[in-house]
C-alpha cells in the first residue's frame, strides 16, 4: 500500500521554465489537495479537489493550475516558474467524512534559479 | 490576519517536561482541529483530532478546543527526544479544505 505518491523528489527549473508535479493516491479517498511549506509560513493550500471532476482555489493559487484527472491523480503545474515558487511542495488526500484524516506525501523540493 | 496563528518556536526543553503547544484562529466556520506532526524532510501526520470544544487524550498527549476563544492547544506529558520535531495546527471547515499554522518546531534534549 503506497499511500500518496509524488514525483519527482527534488527539481531545479529556470525562471520561465514550466513543468508539472504529479500526485496519485491508491486509498481510494475523495478530496485531494497541494500545499507549499515554506520556512516560518506553515503549509499553504494551493489548491484543492473535494471530488473528482472539481478543483477549488486555496489561500495561493497564483502560478499555479491544477488537473483532478481522475480520481486517484491530481497533478499542480507551473506554466511559468519564478524564484517566488521556490518551496516543498505537499500533495494530501483525504476521505470525506466526520473524523477523516489527510495523508501526505514526501513532498517535492523545487528550486526556480 | 492570517486565519490561524501559530508560535513558531523554536520551543526546546529537557526530557521529561510537560510541553503546551497552542494556536489561534479567527474563522468561526472552523469545525475539526487536528494536530500534525512532521519529522524532518518528511511529510506530516496525523497526531490528534478533535471535534468541536473540549479534551481529546491519547496516551502522553492532549488535545484541548475552546472554541469560544478560539484557542486549541496540544500538551505532551513526559516529553522525549523522539517527539522533536514539528508540530503543526490545522483546522477544517465542514469537511472542506484544511488550514495550517506555521508550525511550532520542538526539540527535547536529553
């Protein structure tokens, strides 16, 4: 049981340059979510997914789109990266429901030189 | 203001103390409140959850919501080296999306 996987681990981008992270989860849960952490700011939702076939805006979605392509995978991409995205960028899913807990994955460290 | 607040820390003390971890929120819509903890270059997990206020105990730990005040603190008992790491709030509309705090990073020494 893998639980929330994401790739890749750790990126280098170039301003400018775009990519795409990717999220599965094999637990069957509903929502999906991305979150950056950055020293002294917490995690900060980007973006989540309550079902598949939605997408909702976080606290800091600028920069950022997100695909729910289907229900196991949500992937976050940067169409255009900047030093400012520099960050640990977490993928968590979560079934709905009273008392649900959220898993995360190992993150992806992402530097924009 | 940011939604929740959080004493970033970093907070350290001797094995053996009682440790207080505390955060603020300001959205009444606020139902769940959860605590996480995160190991060093690792992902969070699930610690604690409450639901609305109260006491939550779980062995060395506890989970207290006043949610008049809009105050949820997490106390650990007989604290060990094995429990430094980064403790982080979070809170949860009607089952929607999560808000963190910043994280109170603690270290036991022993």
């Amino acid at each position: 049981n893998a639980g929330v996987t994401q790739t890749p681990k750790f990126q280098v981008l170039k301003t400018g340059q775009s990519m795409t992270l990717q999220c599965a989860q094999d637990m069957n849960h509903n929502s999906m979510y991305w979150y950056r952490q950055d020293p002294g700011m917490g995690l900060r939702l980007i973006y989540y997914s309550a079902s598949e076939g939605t997408t909702d805006k976080g606290e800091v979605p600028n920069g950022y789109n997100v695909s729910r392509l289907n229900k196991r995978e949500f992937s976050l991409r940067l169409e255009s990266a900047a030093p400012s995205q520099t960050s640990v960028y977490f993928c968590a899913s979560r079934l709905q429901g009273l008392g649900t807990e959220a898993f995360f994955g190992q993150g992806t460290r992402l530097t924009v030189v | 203001q940011k939604e929740v607040e959080q004493d970033p820390g970093p907070l350290s003390v001797p094995e053996g103390a009682i440790v207080s971890l505390n955060c603020t929120y300001s959205n009444s819509a606020f139902q769940y409140f959860m605590w996480y903890r995160q190991y060093s270059r690792k992902g969070p997990e699930l610690l604690m959850y409450t639901y609305s206020s109260g006491n939550k105990e779980d062995g060395r730990f506890t989970a207290q919501v006043d949610k008049s005040s809009k105050y949820i603190s997490l106390f650990i008992r007989d604290s060990q080296p094995s429990d430094s790491a980064t403790y982080l709030c979070a809170m949860s509309p009607f089952n929607n999306d999560m808000r963190f705090g910043a994280g109170t990073r603690l270290t036991v020494k022993p």
